[in-house]
C-alpha cells in the first residue's frame, strides 16, 4: 500500500467511496478531546478487513496491519494535552505519523496551521476525509512523508506524534528528521505520546545529544481489560536554543 496514490483534491463523497472499496463499510464517530468534538472516519469491520488482508498474503501479497486507523489511548492523551498548551497564535505544526490526523484537526480547529503526515496513503486519505468532515481542510495540509529518509523542505515551530517509535528501525532516522525540521527557535518543542511499553532506547540516546527532554506520565484505564496502563509524555526542546 505504501505506492499507492490517491488524488485527495477529489470531493469527500469519492474519498469516501475509495475508503469503502479498500476497507468495506466505513463510518464517521465522535471523538470527544479537551470539550472539542470531532467527527473521525473508521472502519466499521476491522476483523472482515484484517481476514481480507490475510487472504492477500496467501496470494504472495506483503501487507501492512492499518494500525493507523485506531484512535489511540496515547492520541487522546497528547490532543488533550494539546488543548492546555500555550501555542502562540497561528503557529506551524507538523504531525508525524498522523494515522487519522486527529492530533492535527485538534490543532487545526485552533486555528493554527497544520501538516499531516504519515507513509500509508490511506492514512492520508483518511486524514484528507476527516479535515473535509470537519471544516478544517483550510488548516490542514497532507503530505506523504517516512520520516526515515524523507524531508518536507521547511521547519515547523511545533512537531507533535503519538505512537511514533513503533519499530526500531525508526528510532534513529527519527531524530535525524525532528532535527531537520524543527524551528531553531527557543519557543520550538516536540511533543510526543507513547504507551509505556515502548522503550525506544536508541532514540532517546541519540535524541539527548540534540535535545532537552522533560517526561510525565498519564494513567488510563483499558475499558476492555480493565487494566491500568500508562502513557508517557515527552516534552523536547532544543539544546541551547
């Protein structure tokens, strides 16, 4: 999935119909951050898409689990968050591994200017289909981007991500890029949210050259197990900036 290429300037109806070709039935549900509602695209039968994905493979195909498309504990932690930050107005944002951009749109429905990005394109289509839902496609702008090898050509003042470090390989080209592209400015931060089970040891290794980190932590119940997890907070900011 990872070439493949849709035309986002399409109206929502055909992005949606795209959507429903690839993924079957598709609905929009009410996402609840910081008292601001927004209206998120998901997949309405995940388990029929994933048994779909598994009789690909058996035709040879290589697939990608649509691990984008869930709505995160950690994304709902960081978007409110975001709603409590003192961002300045009308600043740049970058979103890193958006998935659905709901992180973005929280941004973006503060009037502040956002780039969504991620490597699927169906992420993206599903961030260009929420922006339109929401109102906020003057706010939002897609682009395509692994932040293993790629650049945008442009800094932001903020860069915020959930969930990003989910394979090692990331770890390092990671910090490589959130260098490249933040603002060389004392305001500048990255914000990240992660369940703490991931570790991302490298990453923080390398990052504590370039950066100043502050860390806390969220407590959430699983309403599934029932269970008590935590997600930790990053807070980065330049190293003598």
């Amino acid at each position: 999935m990872a070439d493949t290429v849709f035309n986002l300037d399409q109206p929502i109806g055909a992005l949606i119909d795209v959507a429903v070709r690839e993924f079957g039935e598709v609905g929009f549900e009410t996402v609840t951050i910081g008292g601001r509602n927004l209206e998120v695209l998901q997949v309405r039968q995940m388990q029929k898409y994933l048994d779909k994905l598994v009789d690909r493979t058996r035709g040879g195909k290589k697939i990608s689990l649509p691990l984008w498309a869930k709505v995160w504990p950690s994304c709902l932690v960081l978007g409110y968050t975001l709603t409590r930050f003192p961002f300045a107005p009308g600043c740049s944002i970058l979103e890193v591994g958006a998935g659905c951009a709901v992180n973005g749109m929280v941004m973006a429905s503060f009037g502040h200017d956002v780039t969504v990005t991620d490597v699927e394109p169906y992420a993206l289509l599903f961030s260009r289909i929420n922006a339109l839902k929401n109102g906020l496609e003057d706010k939002v702008t897609i682009s395509k981007a692994d932040f293993t090898r790629d650049s945008l050509g442009r800094c932001f003042d903020y860069i915020i991500g959930c969930e990003v470090l989910y394979e090692e390989a990331v770890y390092e080209p990671l910090v490589d890029f959130l260098d490249a592209h933040l603002a060389e400015t004392p305001s500048a931060e990255v914000l990240m949210a992660m369940d703490r089970k991931r570790q991302g040891r490298k990453f923080f290794d390398k990052a504590d050259g370039l950066f100043a980190m502050m860390k806390s932590e969220a407590k959430y119940k699983d309403n599934e197990t029932g269970e008590e997890n935590v997600i930790n907070m990053f807070r980065m900011k330049r190293k003598g900036a």
